[in-house]
C-alpha cells in the first residue's frame, strides 16, 4: 500500500480526531522509525513518550513472543504470573504499594480518583487539581485536567474540582478545606510544557493533605518508569504520594496504566468497586516486567541522567546562537525548549530533514529522546534542529 493510498483509507474510514502527519510509519528500531517511502527519521519523541526504551525493544519483542504462545489474556476471575510479578516489580521500585492494572494513562487516574473518594470520608469528594494539567480525557480525567481549551462544547463537566495556579503555595493553601479528598498533580506537567514543580510546593501538598485527611495522587502516566533518570519522577523531591499512576512508557509500546496506593489506601477498592476487563492481561504484563528489567540491565537510568544533561548542555548552547530559544528545562530526558513563537512549524520542517520532536502548548519544543539515545543520536537531532532554526531565520 501506498502512503496516498493509506491516507485515503484514513480519510474514508477512520474518524478525524487527530491532525496527522502525512507519513505512513512501517517500522520502528530503537531511536528511529522508517515511512512506508523509505525515509529513515531520527524519533526523539517516540509513539508520544510510550516508546521509551525505544521501538520494538528486542527485550520486550521476545517476552511478547514467548508469552503469546503460552498465554494472550485470562479474566481477573482467575491468578496470573506476569501480573503478580509486574506488581511486586513496581512495588520494590515505588514507594512500597499495590497495584491496579487498566489500559491507559486516563483509566488510572480514574481508578486513581475513584479510590480517593472510597477512601475518605463521605463528605469529602473535591478533588483540587493544578492550572496548566493534563490528566487524561474521560469525563472525570477531563474534569481534573484545568486546561478550559479542553472543555469547550463538552460541558457541563462533573462537579467537585477545584483548580490552583501550579506552584503556588498560597492559592493552594486558599482553596483547602475539609471537603476535599485529594490532590492530584504531575511532578513534572508534560502537555502543559514541561513545567517542572519546586519541592516546597509538593512538600506543602504532602502537609495540606495530611493536615485535612486528603490524599495525594501523583499523576506520574508521562514522568514515570524512569524518563527523568529515577524510576519515578516524585523520587527527585523526596515526596511521597499516597496513590500514584502510570502508563506511557510502562509496557513498552503496548497498552498498559497502572495505580499504585500505599497498602492501607489500597484496602479500599474491594470487589465491585472497580474493575476493567482487559486490565492486567498476560501479554501486557510480561512486556512490562521486560520493559522494567531492560531499563535494569542496560542501567538506563544512568543514561537518562548523563545523555538527559548532554542533551540539556547542548541546547543551552543552542539558546545562544538562536533568540527564538527563550530557554531549556527539564529533567533526564524530559526537555523542553520554551520558544517566544510558535512552533509547529518547527516541528513539522524538522520532519522533512528526518527528525521527530512535538511541539506543545504553542511554543514548547518537546524532546523526549528514548533512554537508549546516545550522544551522537543527540548531535544528529541538534544539528538537525540547528538547520531548521537558521533556515528559518533568512
Ligand atoms: C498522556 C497522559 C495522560 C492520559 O493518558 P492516556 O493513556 O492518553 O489516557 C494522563 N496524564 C498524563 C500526565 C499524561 O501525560
């Protein structure tokens, strides 16, 4: 098939939620993906943060391959190996929790909030979420996302969040009382432009939450399973969340979230409280467990951590060549370039020399290279950039 002709069948049968790029991907290998015209395109944004060990992962390929011949999926009716042993994994690597396995980054927060209410008290049901968020795009992770571009034509939306400024201490200390059974953030916003939080402010939500009996959620479905160069992104503030979720990189490049809650918060979902069919299947399991020992072996939590400062490093320098780079954050190998224009246009012209990136909120380059990158893939990428912004100069 053509990529015209792929393009018409999308155009034809698959409804259009989504601006696509008009390219066909045929393969994915470590950091790169090849189009179907054969054009080889250097991915340091892959599958949007899922492929975070890199395209097919040879690791996660072959435990997809053996698991598949012995077991696809089996009901949450019945025990099943790679779903005790992803657990335990994610347990010994967290803070010691229980988990509940869905399908999405969206579903975890959802069993994530739904157990926040089961937990506390009944007169407890606001949930007080951050301006800037993004929490997934059912009615209830849509609700907690405080984005107002991402309600318009859905209202009404469900009622009991309350929105803060992000970082803002005072504000969140004003929107506290005795109603509210969680707060729920992201260390580290991703769609909301890589905005990273300060320690006080987490340290004052772990204080108002233990202050007024509420729960913290941390929302780490983009920071977690060691894109930031530690297993979790909390783990660089020293805080503890009651209830953690994830979900992106976590299966490697299948569908997979995850709820963690300590183990006395956990007690509360009991049967009939929630569930989800698909949740935990086999096949998903053993390439989570694959992805965990990959990142273990490779020890690519270093490389996260030492290509993440390179990468950083290097595009300071970049800031000083190009004004349009107002300046560089993030942390391991979650960057953001914060431009003064915007950059879609970027995006796409990086594109056609053969590099992937995103751009989000308008004018946020995003770089989240696979943990496997190594510093010539990162010079590839920046002097790829590079060519770009000086083009787009003259
Ligand atoms: C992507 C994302 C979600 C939603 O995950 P889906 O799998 O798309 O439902 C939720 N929270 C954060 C922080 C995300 O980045």
């Amino acid at each position: 098939m053509t990529t015209e002709e792929t393009i018409d069948l999308f155009d034809k049968y698959v409804i259009g939620n989504y601006t696509r790029l008009p390219r066909v991907i045929v393969k994915g290998e470590g950091c790169y993906m090849f189009d179907a015209d054969g054009n080889r395109i250097l991915d340091m944004f892959p599958g949007w943060a899922v492929s975070a060990i890199g395209h097919c992962h040879p690791k996660v390929v072959e435990a997809i391959r053996t698991q598949a011949g012995e077991l696809l999926h089996i009901d949450n009716t019945f025990y099943s190996g790679p779903q005790g042993r992803l657990a335990k994994l994610l347990s010994e690597r967290a803070f010691g929790g229980k988990s509940f396995f869905c399908n999405s980054g969206a579903a975890a927060n959802e069993a994530a909030l739904k157990l926040a209410r089961l937990h506390t008290s009944q007169q407890k049901y606001k949930f007080i979420t951050a301006e800037g968020s993004f929490h997934g795009r059912t009615f209830a992770t849509l609700t907690a996302t405080a984005q107002p571009k991402h309600h318009e034509g859905l209202l009404p939306l469900l009622p009991g969040f309350v929105y803060v400024p992000f970082n803002n201490i005072q504000a969140l200390e004003a929107a506290f009382t005795d109603e509210v059974a969680a707060v729920m953030v992201e260390p580290i916003q991703g769609e909301g432009g890589i905005n990273i939080a300060t320690k006080e402010y987490l340290q004052a939500i772990r204080r108002l939450c233990d202050e007024n009996g509420a729960l913290v959620i941390f929302d780490e479905v983009q920071t977690g399973i060691g894109r930031t160069g530690k297993w979790f992104a909390y783990q660089h503030f020293g805080i503890e969340p009651d209830i953690m979720t994830m979900a992106k990189a976590l299966g490697g490049g299948v569908a997979i979230g995850a709820m963690m809650a300590k183990e006395e918060v956990a007690a509360s979902l009991v049967p009939g409280k929630h569930a989800t069919t698909f949740g935990g299947s086999a096949l998903v399991c053993a390439a989570a467990v694959a992805v965990i020992e990959a990142i273990e072996e490779e020890k690519l939590l270093e490389n996260a951590i030492n290509i993440g400062q390179y990468a950083k490093d290097k595009l300071d320098q970049l800031k000083q060549k190009h004004s349009i780079i107002d300046h560089v954050r993030g942390v391991g190998l979650m960057i953001g370039l914060q431009l003064n224009t915007p950059g879609a246009e970027i995006v796409d012209k990086c594109l056609q020399n053969g590099l992937r990136i995103n751009c989000t909120q308008g004018t946020v380059l995003r770089l989240m290279p696979p943990m496997i990158v190594n510093k010539s893939q990162i010079d590839q990428a920046i002097d790829i950039l590079d060519n770009v912004l000086t083009e787009g100069q003259k």
